[in-house]
C-alpha cells in the first residue's frame, strides 16, 4: 500500500455525492490509490446535472467501488412534493448503504437535506462520524426559492429546511464548506468553528487537457466558424436562460452553443422554434470523455448564476472551465467566489446577472478584443495547474475523515 500522506491508517469510506459531478469521483480514486477501501456512491436516477467519470476505469484500485443509487425512477427536480417524497426514499437507499459497507467515516455532499438526515440518524446510531460536505446552504437556497414561488406558505416550508440544516451541521462530525463565505453563517448556527474546515472546490485537471478550437467533436457536430459562446451544465432554478437567448439575438453573426438538458434547456428550444434564432443551439448533455473537446470549442465560455445564490453558491462549472485555456463570461453576483476567482487571475469578465445591457456589452468586448482574450485563456489553465493538485487536496481530505474517527474514538 502506497504511505498515505494524511494517515497512516487504512479507512473504509463511502464517499456520497448526490449529483455525481467530477471531481467528487477523482477525489474517491485518488483516496483508493492510497489504500483505502472506498464506496463511492451517487444518485443514478438525477438527470438533470451531468455526471462525471462514473464508470469503473482500467487503472482504478483494487480498493475502489463506484455505486449508483437508484430510486427506479427518474428524480422529477421541479415537481416540488414528489422529489420530496423521493428525496425521503433515498435517504432510506442511503441508510441501507451504511448498513452494507459498515464503514469507518462518510463523506456527503450535495446531499438534499431529508435524505442527509436519515444519512446521519444512521451513522450516529452506528457511531460513524460524517462529515457533511456542503456545496451550497440548502435551507437558505430553498427559502429564497420558496418565497418567490408561494409566498407565505413558501417561507414556512423554508425556515423548516433552515431548520433542518442547522440540526445536521451541528450534529456532523466535521464540516468541509468551499468557501470562507460559509463561516461566518456556520458559527452564527451554533456550528463550532474547530469542527470547519474550509476546502475550496475544483476540477479534475487532468481529465480536461486542452483541445484545439476545431476538433473531433466540432466535426461531428458540423459547427460552423462562427465566433462561438458556450455553456455546459445544469440550467435550472438558479439561473436565467434568457441571457444565453439575448446573446443570441443580439449577434446574428456568433454561435451560441448550450450543452444542457431540463427546464432551462427546454425553454430555450421552446423560444428557438418560436422566434426562429439559427444560430442557438441546444444540444444535451455530453459523455464526459468529450468534455475537453466541447469546452475546447469555445472562444468564450459562459457561467450564469441568479442574485438568490449569492454567496453561498460557487458554480463547480466555472472551475472545470479554467482548465480550458479560454476566457469566461460570468453573469454572476460579485460576492461570488468564482466571480472573485476570475477577475483576481485576469481571465474573463464578471458583470451582475440582471444586468442583461452590461452581459451583451461585455460579450461583444470579447468578441471584439483578439488580444485580451488570447492573454486570458492562458491565465485560467495555468490558475488551474497551480491550484488543482489532487494529491495536496487528498491529504487534507484525509487529514479530515482520520481527525474525525480519532475524535469519535475519544468520545
């Protein structure tokens, strides 16, 4: 077994990320490559945000199982009491998991709160420390959500969530939050601060090497040359599609390309056909072994996330981007870490989400501006190279789970 930076101890984990992103997946290889025994598990019935490389590979560990949980049906994300009926099922598929493997420590993340509970019932009646990985504050999120959507009901149902997710944080055995912007919010919750640790997200380097403009990819999908935006990714409740129709309209000369499925997506397609936009095209979401190439396609590369998720919500694509070598365009609010990211390094252009005139302007800046946009793409891969080291990030995970199961041991 290779010597463990973080412990010299080998664990059995399960490490569950709900969405089945990327670099939740490298993290759980990398883990195994180090001699633990890892169950990497992950929500096989979401079909609205795309997964990563999920599947068994060639030169994984011996150590290393990947297990897609299925609720036998697809997760209905906008049918409001069916997902919370299905987010309470899962949380007993979760239980069951903990019942099998019997590990040592778990690791959850982008976990739906009804599910995480019944999660962490588990592992406290079974004396396993969790550590509850939090990508957004849900209970927050679901409020601003749910005002908007049915008044006073909708702020019952969110303090409720709020609630909730302040028993769990609380009651976990650690905290991992992305962002220092968690803390403050976490210590006013009663969450003590020595349990925090803050561990910003990132992207699997590696797996996303720089493509050329004009690839494989481009030529299946017979893409024209025309200046090319791009967007990969969820385009849900969070985000404003009509800013991807805008840049559209307003350059009849660029290709807008969205890699994306679900609401946001069907509602471009719906006002493509209505107001007959050539040039916006919407295609589903990609093997994630194409990714490099769909990414590397772009000139421009676009985020957009909605003043509610604030602070509390760093969109993971905007990371994978960097690794790209191409400018970014971020509608996102400033307080935003990934906003913040971007105009530190100098590789994109940040302006607010609901400034659609300001969004356009910057769009044809980068357009226009050869030579920005060419200092720009190098600046982002070479923040990636610098900051996306998955063995640094393995040994603090590590250091995390261990200092968990010796605090548990203690008790």
């Amino acid at each position: 077994m290779e010597q463990s930076a973080g412990t010299s101890r080998r664990l059995r984990i399960v490490i569950h990320d709900f969405a089945g992103h990327p670099f939740q997946v490298q993290l759980s290889r990398a883990l195994a490559a180090r001699g633990h025994e890892v169950c990497h598990a992950f929500c096989s019935s979401l079909m609205t945000t795309p997964h990563g490389a999920l599947a068994p590979a060639p030169d994984d560990a011996e150590t290393l199982t990947i297990r897609p949980l299925s609720l036998g049906e697809p997760l209905e994300k906008y049918d409001f009491v069916k997902r919370w009926r299905q987010e309470r099922r899962y949380g007993r598929i979760l239980a069951s998991l903990v019942d099998e493997v019997r590990p040592d420590v778990v690791l959850s993340g982008n976990t739906p709160l009804d599910a995480q509970k019944q999660l962490l019932r588990k592992c406290r009646s079974r004396r396993i420390p969790l550590t509850h990985w939090a990508q957004d504050l849900i209970g927050l999120a679901a409020t601003r959500l749910l005002v908007h959507k049915w008044h006073g009901f909708g702020d019952l149902i969110g303090s409720h969530y709020v609630r909730m997710e302040r028993r769990i944080l609380r009651r976990a055995s650690a905290v991992v939050v992305i962002s220092e912007d968690f803390v403050p919010t976490l210590v006013d919750w009663g969450v003590p601060e020595e349990s925090i640790q803050v561990i910003e997200n990132w992207a699997p380097l590696e797996e996303v090497p720089v493509r050329p403009r004009d690839n494989r990819w481009t030529n299946e999908h017979r893409l024209t040359d025309a200046f090319r935006f791009v967007y990969t990714g969820t385009l849900g409740l969070k985000h404003n599609p009509d800013l991807l129709l805008q840049l559209a309209l307003s350059r009849p000369d660029i290709s807008v390309l969205v890699v994306s499925q679900g609401m946001g997506a069907d509602w471009l397609s719906d006002r493509k056909a209505e107001m007959i936009v050539p040039n916006l095209h919407i295609l589903g979401f990609q093997p994630f072994d194409r990714l490099a190439e769909v990414l590397g396609a772009a000139d421009v590369l676009v985020a957009i996330l909605e003043p509610e998720a604030d602070v509390f919500s760093v969109p993971s694509k905007v990371l994978t981007y960097l690794c790209a070598a191409r400018p970014v365009l971020l509608a996102v609010p400033a307080g935003n870490l990934a906003a913040r990211i971007v105009e530190r390094i100098g590789c994109g252009v940040v302006v607010p989400p609901t400034d659609r005139d300001a969004f356009l302007d910057a769009a044809v800046r980068l357009v226009e501006d050869d030579r920005t946009r060419e200092q720009m793409g190098p600046r982002a891969r070479a923040y990636a190279e610098e900051t996306f080291d998955i063995d640094r990030i393995t040994s603090r995970f590590e250091r995390v789970l261990a200092s968990t199961l010796t605090s548990n041991e203690n008790d």
